[in-house]
C-alpha cells in the first residue's frame, strides 16, 4: 500500500531532525550560554539534566563563586553558594504548582504555566550569614518546542525585605465575625455606641498584641477588621492591617489598607513610612518602576516632616539605585550616613508602641 503523503513528509522531517539533533543540541547550548553572559543581571543556566551551562561575571560578584568551579556540575551543587548546601532551588522547580513552590518556603510572586516563576526566599550562606533571595526563574525551549534548559536571575534583597515572613501557605488575610459582644452593643445603639465604649480601641489593641507580641499575623487582621467593622475611620487601624497583610505577601491588598489610611490621615509619618516601603517592596519585586518612583516621592514627604529620619533618606537612595540612578542616589545615602555619624537620627513614632 502507497504510503500517505502526509505520513511520508513527517518520517522525513523525523529522519532529518534526528540526524542533526547533535549538532541542534550543541547550537543551543551555545545560544544560552550566549544569552546568560550578557545579561546584566546575576544569573545562571541548567540543562534539563541539572548540570550547570552557564555562571555569568554578575553572578561570580554576588556569589564569589567563579564560573569555572560550577560550569558542567549537577546535583545542585549551584544551590551551596546560596544556601550553604545542596537542595532544591526555584530553577528546579520551573513546571511545579505554585502551591508546591510554597511549600518549598518560597514566597511565590508570580507564576505563569510552563512560563517564568517569580520569588522570594531566605537563605543562609556556609558562613551563617542570612540574607533574603530574589529569584526569576524561566524555561527555555528551542524552535520545536522541546525543553533545553532553565535560567534563573538571583538578587539579594535583604535590605528590602528584612521585615518579610516567608510561609509556607498562600497569605489570605482571614475574614471576621462579630463576636456576641460586639452584636450586643450593636443591638444598643450601632457604632456610634460601640467607638463610645471604647470597643474599637479594644480590638485594635488586641490586634497590636497579636502581632507584635506573638507574631500571630492572622489574628491580627482578624481584630483589626473588627476595630475596622466598629469604626472605619481609625487610619492606625488600616496601617497596622497592611503591615500584617504585607508581612504575609499579600502586597496588593496591603497597598489598599495603606492607601485608605494614608486618605484618613495624609501628614501622618508613620503612615507614609509604611505606605514608602510597601511600593518600594512591590517596585523591586515586579521590578516596576512606577511603584519605585511612587516610593521615592512617599519617603520624600517623610523627610520633609522628619529631615533627620536615618531610614527614609537610605530608602530613597535605594528606590533610586533600583531605578538606575547610582549618581543621584548617592546623595541620599550619604545624608543617611551622616545622620547616623552624627547621632542624630529621629525615628518614625508607631502608635503600637504606646499599648506595647
């Protein structure tokens, strides 16, 4: 029986692949390892077997680890630069859930089907130094469609990121039910009753005891959403939602608390503070210049009302290093510098302080 021309044309084409398959192999190789070395950024390259294509010079200055002693080597031995033994990286992980990245102890950013998988994770070097990890990492397929090999862009923003929890489950801040107390007082006379009995500050001092004593961050937005349900013009309440929200990873929702309390009290420096450093996290995560450049105005405003705030002024030196802008950030980071020499730095005031 005469073969189908259809059937015919794919056997060729298979034949001809095959055939060439080593020397396609090799090309591709060539182009990733190409395409690592150029790229500005601290990054390195895989093979779907694990063994290590490409280690560029950025990444040689922020490891100090030079290429040559991890070039061909597998069995995560690019992990012990980062986390001071071999394990499993995101760059391992390219086609996991987001759920089974979490559970990794990655606080997942974003994640795109068979697509880059954003990040962040804390890590600790061979010498016991912790530092937090920003980690980009993406597939990389040849013109047929087959898996060639995995990069991953690492930065170290420890800096940025001291105050984050990194957690294993999806940060969902939970929502409230009024408690008998609170359906009582309501039964009485509404809110206008319950802010006179005091039962919104109540709550909020809960919520502030939760947190920050106990680092129970869930139960604290619990008791702020109740303060917030009680009174919902109370712009501490909203701030110290957001920084529970934030500490989760929830940045979105925890821009909108710090947004609606910024509208309750706009000259407030706590509050900008929190709401700076907030679009400066996001800026640098989303690596979005628009929230970096919304951050450098939030902690200008700052230091207008606190000119001796050491962390507002080395917070705008960083948000403009982010945005490329080394000559001019160095101005603020040495503002920073000297307040610190001279001893007189004025820090931001929390109102949690006062029920701590």
């Amino acid at each position: 029986m005469e073969m189908p021309f259809i059937e015919l044309r794919r056997m060729i084409r298979h034949a001809v692949e095959q055939r060439f398959m080593g020397k396609a192999k090799g090309l591709s190789r060539k182009i990733v390892f190409d395409l690592v070395n150029f790229s500005l950024d601290a990054e390195f390259a895989i093979d779907p077997e694990g063994n290590v294509l490409a280690w560029n010079r950025t990444m040689e200055q922020l490891t100090g680890v030079p290429s040559q002693t991890l070039l061909d080597k597998g069995n995560s031995a690019y992990a012990e630069p980062f986390f001071g033994k071999r394990q499993k990286m995101l760059i391992d992980m390219v086609f996991f859930s987001e759920d089974a990245i979490r559970k990794a102890r990655y606080m997942v950013i974003n994640r795109e089907k068979n697509g880059p998988a954003v990040a962040v994770t804390r890590a600790r070097k061979a010498d016991g130094t912790e530092w937090t990890l920003w980690m980009k990492a993406t597939p990389l397929f040849d013109n047929h469609g087959e898996f060639i090999a995995a990069a991953c862009i690492v930065r170290d923003v420890t800096t940025t990121f001291k105050d984050v929890s990194i957690e294993e489950e999806s940060p969902v801040a939970a929502s409230s039910t009024p408690s008998a107390a609170e359906g009582e007082a309501a039964s009485l006379g509404g809110s206008f009753i319950n802010r006179i009995l005091g039962k919104a500050m109540v709550q909020y001092k809960e919520g502030v005891n939760l947190y920050a004593r106990n680092r129970n961050y869930r139960g604290a937005i619990e008791a702020f959403e109740r303060a917030i349900e009680i009174d919902p013009k109370l712009p501490y309440v909203w701030n110290d939602r957001g920084i529970c929200i934030r500490t989760l990873g929830d940045y979105d929702e925890a821009l909108k608390s710090f947004l609606r309390a910024v509208e309750l009290a706009p000259g407030n420096v706590e509050i900008l503070y929190e709401l700076g450093e907030t679009l400066e996290q996001m800026g640098v995560l989303q690596m979005n210049n628009k929230y970096l450049e919304a951050a450098v105005e939030t902690f200008k405003m700052v230091v207008s009302l606190l000119p001796n705030n050491m962390d507002s002024w080395n917070h705008i030196g960083i948000c403009l290093k982010e945005l490329g802008r080394p000559e001019e950030s160095k101005f603020y980071f040495d503002r920073s510098r000297d307040i610190r020499l001279w001893k007189k730095d004025t820090p931001v005031p929390r109102k949690r302080n006062e029920y701590l």
